[in-house]
C-alpha cells in the first residue's frame, strides 16, 4: 500500500510539472487561452507556486483579461511585498484596465497604479520597466489628477543613470508631449548616437512624421536601413512617400523593393505596399497603373475598407 501511494505522488507531481512545461510552451507560441487553461488546473493544486501564478497572470495579460491579470498579480504583490516586479506588474495591469473603462472609472484607480509602480521604483532602484512606466504615467496624466513632466523627467533622468539610451529616449518622449520639438529631436538623435537600434530609429522616424516633417523621416529611414538592412524600411520609406506625395521616384522603388524581398517576417503584409504603389501612381495621374495595383490590394486583403476608399477615389481621376 506504501508502495503505491508513494508511486501515486511521485505520477502526480510530474504530471503538475508537465502541465506548467506545456504552459510554458503554449506561451512561447503565443497560444495563450491554452497556456490560461493549463495553469488555471495546475495553480488551483499548486497554489503557492509564484512562479505558475506569474505565468497565468501574463496569460491573462496577454489576453487583455485585465481584471482575471490583476487578481493574480495582487496574490503576488501581496504575498511577496519586496518583490518590485511584482508590484509593477500588478501597477501595469490596473494601468490597461484605467484605459479601458470609462474616464470616471479611471479615476478610482489611477492612485493604485501610481503606488504600485512608485513602490517597485523603491523596492529596485535598477528596475528599468518600472521608471518607463513613471514616466509614461506622469507624461500622460492631467496635472489636476497627478501629471506631471517635471517629475516624469525625474524617472528619465534615473533611466539615464541606468541605461544612456533608455533615459534619452524617455526625454525625447516627455519633450515631444510638453511641445518642446527641439529638445525631443535632440534627444531621440542622442538615443542614435548612443544605441542605434531600430527601435532608437523608429521613435525619431514617428516623430518627423507627427511634425509633418516628411522629408527628414525619410532621410532617417535611409540611414537606419543603410545600418540595418531591414527589408521593412523599404515599406516605411515609401509610405512615408505615398502619405505626403513627395519623392515618388523613390518611393515607388523602395516599394517595388520591399515586394521583391517579402518575407513573413517583414511584419506588414504585400496588401499594403500594393496599396501605396496605387498611392504613388494617383499622385502621377497614372490612373491605369494606380488601379491596378488597388486592385492587386483588394485581392489580398478584400475586407481592408480603406483600399475600398482609394479605389473609389483612383476611379474618378
């Protein structure tokens, strides 16, 4: 009889494991409502395994099921006072649930966002994602209700300490918010100058592009893809082409040479530089060669309503 119980609880805690390992594998693919109904068997056995309760929690998150995410991080943030992570994740969850209610509703928990996230700052002072999230919060805020940029330049100036790209990029954010666009240019450039990555490109590309200034997002698309060779800029530069109906020339060749190297891992789909390429040509006036191209969008993506619209718009040139 002692043999079989001890073989019994030896079968069911592989089994538990296995059923996180399969969590853990489901998450990874991106199969969260799978991963949500693997843990949520093994953390009602298991349910003072933190990490399992982190992991549905992140399911749930995944799955913008805010209030299901929030219940878990509370666990943990509650169990585990000195752990920062936790405090923020749980700051992080309340924070998209504040976006998604009504602004009234919002208002109730906003206090509880910012404790959370000011407690994971004390708790780590090296916690990189939690000074991100101060900054986001207090760039965001009314004043009336907390916001604050000099305080939000406060957590830019400690991620600088930590991290020269991230605290450059934090003050090109809050500048570009307080309408200060000098000193939002000069620190996203310094965020180039410094890291260089795609990221560091695309935040200065989106803010040429929020200041109409076509001509300078496309002159720092050309250097990001000379230094990255990322087919996906091809695309960017010609949208930025077809938006404001300037450098066409290149425009259409940066397209052309986007569909030529398209692969799935360039993220945006043929349809759209179909779409732009019939842009392009109803700026020439080439109404032949702008249909045909709309309609080439069509055909991949038919429910898309806005290649409905330019097609319309092409038909009556």
């Amino acid at each position: 009889m002692k043999g079989f119980l001890w073989m019994f609880f030896i079968s069911a805690i592989c089994f538990s494991q296995s059923s996180k390992d399969k969590a853990k594998t489901y998450m990874a693919d991106k199969d969260y409502k799978k991963a949500e109904l693997e843990l949520t068997a093994y953390v009602s056995s298991n349910p003072n395994d933190k990490e399992a309760i982190e992991l549905l929690g992140d399911a749930y998150g995944y799955q913008k099921e805010w209030d299901s995410a929030i219940e878990q991080y509370e666990k943990l943030k509650d169990n585990y006072p000195n752990n920062a992570n936790y405090h923020y994740k749980y700051g992080g969850a309340l924070g998209m649930k504040a976006l998604n209610i009504s602004k009234i509703r919002a208002l109730g928990i906003i206090g509880d966002v910012k404790e959370a996230f000011l407690k994971a700052a004390e708790l780590d002072p090296k916690h990189i994602d939690t000074r991100w999230a101060l900054v986001e919060l207090y760039v965001s805020l009314p004043g009336i209700i907390g916001g604050s940029n000099s305080r939000a330049l406060k957590y830019a100036n400690e991620l600088q300490n930590l991290s020269k790209v991230d605290g450059y990029l934090a003050k090109g954010y809050v500048y570009e918010y307080d309408d200060e666009p000098e000193l939002a240019e000069k620190y996203y450039k310094l965020a180039i100058e410094e890291g260089g990555s795609v990221t560091c490109y695309e935040k200065l590309t989106n803010f040429y592009e929020s200041n109409h200034q076509p001509d300078k997002a496309i002159d720092n698309l050309e250097e990001a893809q000379r230094k990255h060779q990322r087919n996906a800029m091809h695309y960017q530069i010609g949208k930025v082409c077809a938006d404001y109906n300037i450098q066409l020339e290149k425009g259409e060749k940066c397209l052309k040479a986007y569909l030529s190297n398209h692969s799935a891992k360039d993220g945006v789909p043929k349809a759209w530089a179909y779409y732009r390429l019939a842009q392009i040509y109803k700026h020439k006036n080439d109404k032949t060669e702008a249909l045909k191209w709309i309609d080439k969008a069509i055909a991949g993506l038919p429910d898309i309503q806005v290649f409905q619209e330019e097609k319309a718009t092409i038909s009556e040139l």
